[in-house]
C-alpha cells in the first residue's frame, strides 16, 4: 500500500464510510477502497486523518491499536488470548462489531474524555462516573445526524462489550441498571416509527423470511426426536420438533406455541392444554385428563383453540382460531402419536401452556430456542441463517401448500387471516375440517431446491 487517496462517506456515520487506497507499483485505475475499520489499521491513516478536519478524531498515537494488557500478563500472552476470544463469534460478527465499536471512539475524543478507551476508564474515578459517561453516549447516538435508535442502538450498546472484553477491560460497570434504562429510551416512538414505516422503499417491506419444507421437518424429526429414556434432554428437543411441525402443518403463529416473553398476560396467546379438545374415533369429545385413559390409537382427531388479538381502526379484538390435526395422512397420524407421548412423559397440566413439562422441574418452550434450532437446521442445507426464524414455520406451510392450489380462502380459515385481508396468494391452506399442509404429503411439496432459488 502507498497511501489513502480519499474518503467517502459522513464521520457522523463512520460504519459507512470507505477509504481509496493506491497501491504500490500500480496505477491509479487499480485503487481500491476499504471500510474505515480496516483503513483504521493502517499507519498511513495519521497522515490523512491530519489533513482532514473532519476526520481528526481519528489521528492518536505511534501505536494505532489500543490494546491492553491483562493483569500479570505479557503483551504475547494478551494478544493470545485475544486471538483466542475472537473465535467466539464469527469473522463478520466481528467485522460488525468493529464498525460500531468506531462510534465510541468517535464520542471519546469528540467530547475530550481522552484519545484512548484505557486512559477514559482510568481516569474515570469510580464506576458511577463510567456509568454516566456511557449514558450520555447512548444519548449521542440518538442525537442528529446519527439519529440511532431501538435495534440499532442495542447493536453499538452490545458490540462495544464484546470489543471492551476483546482487549481487556473490566465490563462489570456495563451491566448497571441504568445503562438498560437508557438504552429503552433510545426506542423509537410511534410517531418516529410510523413516519419510518411510512418512508421505507416498496421492496424493504416485504417478507424476508423463507419457508420451511418437509424435507427440513423430517432430518429435524431424525435429529432431534431421540430414542430410548425420557430425560430433560429429550424432552426439550421434542417439544421443539412438535412445536415445529405444528406450525408447519396448521399454520401456527410462534405466539400460540412458545414463549415470547411477553408480560402482559392478555398479550400471552399461547395454547393452553386445557383449550385442547380430544376426538374419538366414536365421535366423542374428550378433554387431556379424560383422553388420557384411553388408547392412544382410539384419538383421530385433535382440536386447538387459537386466539389472536387483531387491530383495527385502532381498536384491538381478539379472535379464535380452530385448528385440527386429523389421522388423514400417515404423518398426521404420527404427529397426533407423537403429541400424545409427549404429554404423557412431559407431565403437562391442563392449566399449562401445550409445550410446558415438568419431569421434575417446569420449563416452557421458549421463542430463542426454536429460532436457534431452525437455524442451525436450515445451516445443514447449506442455507443462510439469518433468512429463517419461528416465522418460516408459518411461511412455509402457506408457500408449501401454493403448490397444492388450494383455494385462497381455504388459507384465510385455516391460517387465521381475515376474508378481506390481502394476503397474497401464498398464504393458503387446505382448510380447517379437512387437515393440514401434512395430510397432503404424498402430494407433491415445496423442497429445499426451490427454497435455494428464492435467495
């Protein structure tokens, strides 16, 4: 490298901005530019930074990187272990974090609280003065023309940790209360979010999840369900396995299934065993205590009861929803087994969400292990993490069922969409009396080679 020629970009921004570097021996139609995080690295960046006010923030000592060295430890040993910590996370995740780290930085020596991250935190004289100092960068970072807020702001609030424990320093301050408090002011208001909303491109708003298929559902199953004893273990990995093949099948919102760690209790839409009704080959209508003394086989049919707020005019109203799981297919049929087992060896109480057990100790399943699950799932496929969640169940028992050309309004009874919503044509379903997406499994489905096509 030669030097910096340029820069593009707003330091009131600096994640975005990018540095022409010309090389040595090469002319200049062969310059390049780098982000700022690597432009960062370089000992050519005092130079330029010094010719450019706006950039002055950049320019420190002989020594670019600030690193620190641990108690009792050599400069060798610490950049071991920093090496070491770094496989933690991936390379882009780091690479991340460092573009936000830049924001503290830029605030440290933009408001004079010294050139260097060690130098703040020494000359800090306890940690309520560190405290203080954090919440007023989480106050900057609000303030034009950075402007961040909700998700973003957690990102820096979270990358300069990581960064912090990456080169040594004491983070314990960081878990104060009150940094917390600041960072849920930093939420968008409404009036900040409808005018967000209302300003996004036509294309950004579109779903950008991708559905689930039954190929997935399956080495899910071979995976995750186990064999042999009925420890905490198995369990949970089955209750993930269920809760994933009924949101597939009936089009289940992740809500109705696990815990979001929603508060309110009339937010709380989770299914509750007791709202379950058991039917008999006989036609009867049995309840979980009731069904329980009979042979698993006699079950051939099992209804949910499923309720969602809804807004409209401003006004919430809560529907319901009535889901069935029928033995129409041999893998409704297996699901219906496998459900009845798993309550069984769960322990699950009437009064318990569907996928609570006990066995000895109560745990419900909760969002964050079924959106870890399914993207370590879709991994295996070669897919990309981030383009899958909880909501990929629902996504893909709508899209999965487009190949069958069931009407769309057979997907609004059975999806719990209203008639007149614009739900676009890949939003349907076989229907509520005549089974799920799995009673057409001898059909012909969506696979993992179409799923590759939609990236």
């Amino acid at each position: 490298m030669e030097r910096i020629t340029c820069h593009v970009g707003s330091s009131d921004k600096p994640q975005d901005m990018e540095f022409g570097i010309r090389w040595k021996g090469y002319p200049p139609s062969e310059d390049s530019y780098i982000p700022l995080h690597e432009a960062n690295q370089l000992s050519a960046m005092n130079v330029y930074a010094a010719q450019h006010h706006e950039l002055r923030w950049l320019v420190t000592g002989d020594e670019r990187k600030e690193t620190r060295v641990w108690a009792g430890m050599s400069q060798k040993e610490a950049n071991k272990l920093t090496t070491f910590l770094r496989r933690s996370k991936c390379g882009d995740t780091w690479k991340k974090h460092e573009n936000q780290w830049l924001y503290w930085i830029q605030y440290l020596r933009q408001s004079n609280k010294m050139s260097k991250v060690g130098e703040f935190l020494e000359a800090c004289m306890n940690d309520d003065e560190r405290v203080v100092a954090y919440m007023l960068f989480v106050l900057w970072l609000t303030e034009t023309p950075r402007s961040l807020r909700g998700e973003a702001v957690f990102k820096a609030i979270r990358a300069v940790k990581a960064m912090m424990v990456l080169n040594g320093f004491n983070t314990k301050w960081m878990d104060d209360e009150r940094i917390e408090e600041t960072r849920k002011a930093a939420k968008p208001t409404n009036e900040e979010f409808r005018i967000s909303e209302r300003d996004k491109p036509v294309d950004s708003l579109r779903e950008d999840f991708l559905p689930l298929t039954l190929d997935m559902l399956e080495r899910l199953r071979v995976e995750s369900w186990g064999e042999g004893k009925w420890d905490l273990k198995r369990l949970d990995s089955a209750a993930l396995v269920l809760a994933v093949f009924l949101g597939f099948d009936s089009g289940f919102r992740v809500g109705h299934l696990a815990n979001t760690g929603v508060k309110d209790v009339n937010s709380d839409h989770r299914i509750l065993l007791l709202d379950v009704v058991f039917v008999m080959r006989d036609g009867k209508k049995l309840n979980w205590s009731e069904a329980l003394k009979l042979p698993v086989s006699d079950v051939w049919r099992i209804v949910f009861k499923a309720i969602t707020s809804k807004v409209s005019n401003k006004v919430t109203k809560k529907t319901t929803e009535v889901k069935t799981l029928t033995r129409s297919s041999v893998l409704e049929g297996r699901l219906i087994e496998d459900l009845l087992e798993w309550w069984v060896k769960a322990k699950t109480k009437l009064t318990d969400p569907v996928f609570t057990r006990y066995a000895p100790k109560r745990r419900e399943l909760i969002r964050k292990d079924m959106a870890y699950r399914i993207k370590d799932l879709v991994e295996s496929f070669n897919l990309p993490r981030n383009r899958f969640g909880p909501k990929s169940m629902r996504i893909g028992f709508a899209t999965g069922s487009d190949h069958l050309n069931i009407s769309e309004s057979q997907v609004k009874i059975r999806g719990g969409w209203s008639k007149n919503s614009n739900v676009q044509k890949k939003h349907y379903t076989k229907g509520k009396e005549t089974g799920g997406l799995l009673a057409w499994s001898n059909a012909s489905s969506l696979s993992v080679d179409e799923v590759k096509g939609m990236l």
